[in-house]
C-alpha cells in the first residue's frame, strides 16, 4: 500500500491504518529505536508509540513522506527512553559516541534542549544544504540515525577509514558555518 492511501486511511480514523503502516515501517522504526536504545523490549515499545503517536498526529498533520515523519517520531521517543534510564551519562552505545563527536560543534547541553532549539535546527538544515549528498548522507547517518562508522560503511560502500574522515571533516566545516552565522555558545 503506498504511503498516500495510509495517510487517507488515518484521516478516515480507520483502524487498518495502524496495521498497515506497521508491515511497510516496522522494520525501519524498530531499526532506528534500536541504534538509539540498544534494547529490544525497548526498541519495540518506542515501534507500538510510534503507531499511537501517528493516529493522535493524523490529521492534522498529512505527512509526506509518511517514513521521514514516522521516523522523528521513532527518533524522540528513542531518546526519550534513554534520557529516562540514564543511558547517556552511562555511555556506551552509537548516541553516546556521536554526541560526544559533535561536543566541539554543540553547546554542553541536554539532547532535549539541543533538540528543541529551533534556531539551532535552522541552522542545521542550512548547513545540511551545504554539503553534497554523500556528505550529507553520511552525517545524517551518524548523527540522525546515529548509525555506527560499519554500519555507514557497508550502506555506502566507502571504507570505515574514508566516513571517519569525511565525519571529521565535515564536524569541522559545521564548526565553522556556525561561527559564520553568529551561532555562539560558552563551551567552558
């Protein structure tokens, strides 16, 4: 079923909108709740509030494409359970070696108020457009679906040692954008 008429099935407030965007996104949702918090009973709670969180945002929302939408959601509540247990001051995991990848780019703060700066997300999204898309896939990647350097490495093709280069490089790139925009934060 294409995304369009998933979409049509939850503005009609049918039930076998929740079913059918479980078998074409179920996979993909438990895959980015999964890099996030490396637990499956808890990879498969964010998957089932995912669902919720789609019926309660549609309508009004009519979202395009339906899988981008379905994966922040994914994404935040991800986070949220890691927040929740303390996994991040905890280390350990993908989230915590790319948070720790972006310090020198990033204020010292919560990934809540990182997330909900809408100024920084601006920002983001203009320096996103600055880069080639390989770059871009790459750092979205990492830092989005905070997938590992391998897990990078076998979906693009390019080696483990040319994505830590091109992540380095582009984190360096990022740094200065965001000095260039007047982006400015107390990194003591």
């Amino acid at each position: 079923m294409d995304d369009a008429t998933i979409v049509d099935l939850y503005w009609q407030r049918s039930e076998q909108a929740i079913p059918e965007t479980a078998s074409k996104y179920g996979h993909y949702c438990y895959s980015v709740a999964h890099r996030i918090v490396n637990n499956r009973e808890d990879s498969e709670e964010c998957v089932n509030d995912t669902w919720l969180g789609a019926w309660n945002a549609i309508p009004p929302h009519r979202p395009d494409p339906l899988s981008v939408f379905l994966g922040k959601i994914t994404r935040r509540l991800a986070l949220s359970i890691l927040r929740r247990e303390n996994r991040i001051k905890r280390g350990g995991g993908q989230v915590t070696l790319a948070f720790e990848e972006l310090s020198d780019c990033l204020p010292d703060e919560g990934a809540d108020q990182i997330e909900e700066s809408a100024a920084l997300r601006e920002l983001i999204r203009a320096f996103l457009d600055t880069l080639t898309k390989s770059e871009r896939d790459v750092f979205l990647a990492r830092y989005w679906a905070f997938a590992s350097v391998e897990e990078i490495s076998k979906h693009t093709g390019f080696s483990a040692s040319k994505i830590k280069t091109m992540l380095y490089r582009t984190r360096q790139r990022f740094n200065v954008f965001l000095a260039r925009e007047g982006y400015d934060y107390d990194k003591a």
